[in-house]
C-alpha cells in the first residue's frame, strides 16, 4: 500500500511538473537593471531654463532591460530608462553594441524612456534648449557615452538571464494627468484643461517565473513626468521613478519598468513638490496593485517584430524666414535661425524630412506593442485605439528616438508649444507638414499587419 501510494504521489508530481513545462512553454522571460544616475554633476535636461548643473541625487536613475523569447527561438529586449529620451546618436551607438555583443536585430530592440525632467542631459537632444560651455558640454557627452555602456551591457544581462516564464496582460486607470493645453483668446498655452482629451489608461504586461514568483512588471501611462520643475536640482525619476519603488518594494526581487505613454500634451496634477510626485507614484501603484489581484489574461503564441523608419515632412523656415528670425528677441530662436543658416551656407540646403521610427512588438495573438517615436500627443493613442481595437493595444511613445513633438492634425491646426515653440527647442528647421498624422497612422497599420497582427 505505501509502495502504491508512493508511486501515485511520483506520477502525480511528474504530471505537475509536466504540466508547468507545458503552460511555460511558450515564453522564456530575463530581465535586469543598472544604476545609471551621473557620478558628477552633470546638466539637467528638459526645461531650459535652468541656470547650473545638478546638485546630488534624490532617488537613482536607472536601465531596465526585459527579454523575451517565444518557442521558437525569437528574441525581443525591452529597455526602459529614467531619461529625458535616447535620441537618434544614441540610440544607434546602443543598437550598434547589442547587435555586435548579442546578434540582436534593430527591429527586436525597443528603446524607451519615462522622459523625466530631473535626469541628465543626452547627448544631441534638445540642443536647442540649452547654452552650455564647453566644460558643461564635455560632461555631458562622456556621461551619455557611459549611458551608453550601461545601457549595452543591461541588454546582455537580461539576454543571460532567459528562462521559463509565463506572461500575462491586463489594464486599469489612473487620473492625476491633465490635459495641458487651454484656449486663451485664441492662443494655446499650458495651462490646466481639465475638460480637454486624456487617456487614464495604465497597461501592464506581468512576468512570472514557472514556479509563478513575480520577476518583472512592466507598464505605461499616458502623463509627462514634469511633476519636479525647473527649480528642482537634484536627480530623481519623478512619479515615474516612485511608482517602479513602490512595486519593487511590495514585491522583493521583482523589476518594475515604466513605458511613458502617447501624453506630450498631458501634465500631473498638482505638481511643483517632491511629495506630489511621491503621491503621483504611490496612486499609480495601487492601480499595478488592483491590476496584478485581478484576472488577468494569458499572453501565448508566437512574438513577431516590425521596424521602420518612416519619412515625415517638414514645412521648412526659409532663408528669409530664418534671417529674420536673428533678430528675434528671444535668445532661443536667435540661436536656432543662426544655426540652420550656417548650415544652409554649408551645405547649400537643409533637410525637408526627418526618418521617424516606428516600431511593433506582437505577442502572440492577444496583444499589440505599437512603440512610437518622439513627444506623441494623445489624439495618436485615441484614434489608434479606435482604429485597431483597445483590447488588445498597447501605444507607447518615446521609443527609439526622441526628436521633436508629435502633434496631430488638430493641435498643428491649433498652434502652441507642440505644434510651433517646441521645434525651436529640438533643432528642427521647420513644422511638421499636416500630412504626418496621416503617413505614421497609415504605417502603424501596415506594420501591425507585417507583424502578423490578426
């Protein structure tokens, strides 16, 4: 009789363990993080009106990297960093390494950043928001190179670290975001538009290991992470770089990483202080928190990826434009004109459109990634939701490159900052053409299809 019990409780165990192999089968799953917060005082990036470099650290910035691999043997990594934005330069020094270290393909290598305003600058972003010596500038080019590094070798960790996992998907809410933009006589300035469109959204992608431990969560939301302002000098992720702490607080030795979503014209509210973005932090979090007790959904089949760079027009400033622009009283756009004449001295011409990335991530059947490039305001999200269905849709922004704001017909109707200001800031020669809504939608579409989107 023991004997007997004995081998019943053996096949009993045998088919267990089967059984989890089984349900695992589909996905293996590594992930892992750095500290990249500056180890000198470095220049702060997002508002351009700060007057000095930063003073210390209060909470440390860091690169994620998520990998994923299907049954099949395809491989995507997910990095998610505590930056402003990984512009062009950087982003292809970064994809350069890993494709060199690791045979990982451009198109199976998603960049992103929680675009906080209290990190470092990046190398060739935002030039034109700032005036820095060359002592400043030095700092700020041997920093983004040891970004760089940082960011290669979390990639090759996460890729060492794959190993059974299940995935599941599921979403809630939040609602400190606001929209930012208000009609004042005519004229669209920041502001709090508390009847303007927003999207409260809070998707989550949870990994679990085959024994079911909690290893990595990661999510997005649709809010610019300005909660810290321009009086603000120490480092620190903001409500984005909280809201990782909460989750790996509550749940020891799991990674929490945050996508910032589709929300360039989204501002928290309130914000100014330390302890809003701490609360920013802890609301979202207690959302992760009601999202990982409910049902979530299964994630299996295949992973398929599709990448291109994608051509947008530019309603270019001309000659005559920009020499009147010179005399401009604003220092910003006197530096911007004297900078696009020099070069069309130069080279006798200035570029009329920019190759904008655009990215999809297809897991299995049930769920879309469409990372897109750039500020993306939320009309994007909105109508892509519309479009392709919100179930089983997941639009990040600030993936890849960061180059301008990406506003949509309307707003580029409206006017303000993300339509017209902005591009002083991020160095481009001109507005985007109206058509460019039109093109990014027209080849999320054709990528998702590629992808095998269903």
């Amino acid at each position: 009789m023991k004997a007997f019990l004995l081998t019943i409780l053996t096949l009993a165990l045998c088919c267990q363990t089967a059984f989890a192999q089984k349900t695992n089968a589909d996905w293996r799953a590594g992930v892992a993080k750095a500290v990249i917060t500056p180890d000198q005082p470095v220049w702060m990036a997002g508002y351009g009106s700060r007057t000095k470099p930063s003073e210390g650290t209060s909470q440390e910035l860091y690169a994620k990297a998520l990998a994923l691999q299907d049954n099949r043997g395809k491989r995507v990594v997910i990095v998610t960093t505590d930056i402003l934005g990984i512009p062009r330069e950087m982003g292809d020094a970064i994809a350069s390494g890993v494709a060199q270290k690791y045979k990982l393909t451009r198109a199976n290598l998603v960049l992103t950043s929680t675009h906080t305003h209290t990190g470092p600058v990046p190398h060739r972003n935002l030039e034109g928001a700032y005036f820095l010596d060359e002592q400043q500038a030095a700092a700020v080019k041997r920093n983004t190179a040891r970004m760089t590094e940082k960011i290669i070798a979390v990639v090759g960790e996460a890729l060492r670290e794959l190993q059974p996992a299940t995935l599941s998907f599921g979403r809630g809410a939040a609602h400190f975001g606001i929209n930012r933009r208000v009609n004042r006589d005519g004229r669209f300035v920041f502001g709090s538009n508390k009847d303007g469109v927003k999207d409260d959204d809070v998707p989550l992608l949870q990994v679990r290991s085959a024994d079911g431990r909690l290893r990595a969560v990661l999510l997005s939301y649709a809010c610019h992470n300005t909660t810290l302002t321009d009086t603000f000098y120490q480092f620190n992720g903001d409500y984005a770089g909280y809201v990782q702490a909460e989750i790996e607080q509550a749940h020891p030795g799991a990674v929490a990483m945050f996508m910032m979503g589709a929300g360039a014209d989204i501002n928290p509210e309130p914000r100014g202080k330390l302890e809003m973005a701490q609360a920013h932090g802890k609301a979202l979090a207690e959302t992760v928190a009601r999202i990982l007790a409910g049902s979530l959904r299964p994630l299996r089949g295949n992973l398929n990826t599709a990448y291109a760079n994608v051509a947008l027009p530019l309603d270019v400033m001309t000659r005559e434009q920009l020499q009147a622009q010179t005399q401009d009283k604003d220092k910003y756009r006197r530096a911007h004109a004297q900078r696009w004449l020099a070069r069309l001295d130069r080279d006798g011409k200035v570029m009329t459109e920019y190759p904008y990335p655009l990215q999809v991530v297809q897991l299995g059947n049930d769920l879309t990634l469409v990372a897109m490039s750039g500020e993306v305001v939320v009309d994007y999200v909105l109508r892509l939701k519309q479009e392709l269905g919100a179930e089983r849709l997941w639009v990040a922004a600030y993936c890849n490159d960061v180059m301008a704001y990406i506003p949509s017909v309307r707003i580029l109707k409206e006017g303000g900052y993300e339509a017209d200001f902005s591009m002083i800031y991020y160095d481009l020669p001109g507005k985007w053409n109206p058509a460019v809504e039109e093109i990014i939608i027209r080849n999320i579409h054709a990528l998702a299809r590629k992808a095998g989107r269903k």
